[in-house]
C-alpha cells in the first residue's frame, strides 16, 4: 500500500468541519409562510377588500399562527402593503416580458401601454393598487410605492422615444415628460378600471395614446426643436 504524502497526513488531523447549507430549513420555513400569508392576504383583499379582511381570516387562510404574522409584519397595514408591492412588481415584469419582442421605441412604446391596460383590468390590480391603495397607504406612501416600482420604466420608455425623435433633453426635463406620461397612464387606469364598458374604455386610451406619439414622432421626423428652459437659461439654441 503505498504510503500518504505530508499533504494527506495533514489534512487528515484537521477537524472535520459540517457542511452548512446556503439557507437553512428555518429560513427556508420562514420565507415559505411569509409568502403563504401575502399570496393569502392577496386574495382576500382581492375579494373582500381592506376593511373586510382580518388578519384572522389571513392566517387561518395562510394556515399559520398570529405569531408567526406579527413575526413577518407589524399589522395589516403592513402586510397590505407587501401585497401592493408585490402585486405592482409582478406588474412591471409582465410588461417588460411584453417588451421583449419589439425594438422600435415608438412600438415598445404602444405594446407597454396595451400590456398595462390589461394589467389594469386584474382584479387584484384593480381592488389593491387602484381602488384602495391611495386610502389605506396614504396619498405619499402610495405614490412613493408606485414611483419605486414603475416609475422607473415608464422613464426608461420615455428617454428611448425622445432620443429616437431626436430630442438630447436635460435630465429634468426628462423627468417632467416622464412624470406626465406617468400621471397619463395612471388616470388612464383609473378609468379603465372604474369603466362600465372596460374594452371601450381601453380602446379610446389606446387610440389617444396613439395619436400623442404619432404627433411626437412627426414633430421630431419634421426637426421641430423641443424647448427646454434649462437650455434657454444657458443660451444654447
């Protein structure tokens, strides 16, 4: 038998240490009942609405302990608006998933709208982020959660089609065109929502919306400046 090199012999006096998993079952348990208690929470808000759901009827539904809620959150606020969240970044990745297969930004542009109002028409879309989000978070806290999460692809969407008609636009003026599409698409959901006829209602958005970017797109095809103000305060023509 041959003999252990010095590097074996030394190895082999070394304790032996117990692998550890990455994540432990008792995360792993306490991930699995949070999102039990949101997925749950989700659909009574969805049908009963904020007022109407306690948080018994949230965990009997989740099929934990009010303790094992309170351990996650600190009420039903806050769990409220976990599901917000959640309901609003669920949203945000099904449009970008839409956006895959366009390149032009005026079509991205035009299939962003079509996918968010069929998002605005989901019934949890429509009872969490529409009708009882402003009132349960508050006017602040709900615009703050709906800017942190599509917000930021409403600018991207926005950025793409000025640069494509041309217009290099300061950075607050970016902002300003991003904040009234943002106010635009969020009106235009509102209504859809609260619509009796909801597919009339998305047709007229679409159409409107349409036609505001095709005048974009032809004022830039047609080399018509954009004024900025900042530009105009340094002198730049």
């Amino acid at each position: 038998m041959a003999s252990r090199s010095p590097a074996e012999k030394l190895r082999s006096t070394l304790p032996k240490v117990p692998k550890v998993p990455s994540v432990s079952r008792r995360a792993q348990y306490s991930a699995s009942t949070k999102r039990a208690l949101v997925d749950e929470a989700t659909k009574l808000f969805t049908s009963q609405g904020y007022a109407a759901t306690s948080l018994d009827a949230i965990v009997t539904s989740a099929r934990v302990t009010k303790g094992a809620l309170y351990h996650h959150f600190s009420g039903k606020q806050a769990i409220f608006e976990a599901v917000f969240e959640k309901i609003e970044t669920d949203a945000v990745t099904r449009v970008r998933k839409a956006l895959k297969g366009s390149r032009d930004p005026w079509d991205k542009a035009l299939v962003g709208l079509r996918a968010f109002m069929d998002i605005v028409q989901d019934a949890g879309y429509q009872r969490v982020v529409i009708q009882e989000g402003p009132a349960v978070l508050g006017y602040e806290r709900f615009r703050e959660q709906e800017e942190r999460s599509s917000f930021g692809l409403v600018q991207e969407m926005v950025k793409s089609v000025l640069q494509e008609a041309t217009y290099d636009t300061s950075p607050e003026m970016l902002e300003t065109f991003s904040r009234i599409f943002f106010g635009a698409l969020s009106a235009a959901g509102e209504s859809v929502s609260t619509s009796a006829n909801p597919k009339a209602a998305v047709a007229q958005v679409e159409s409107a919306m349409a036609f505001i970017l095709a005048g974009m797109r032809a004022l830039g095809e047609s080399g018509v400046p954009l004024s900025d103000p900042e530009d105009q305060a340094l002198g730049i023509e």
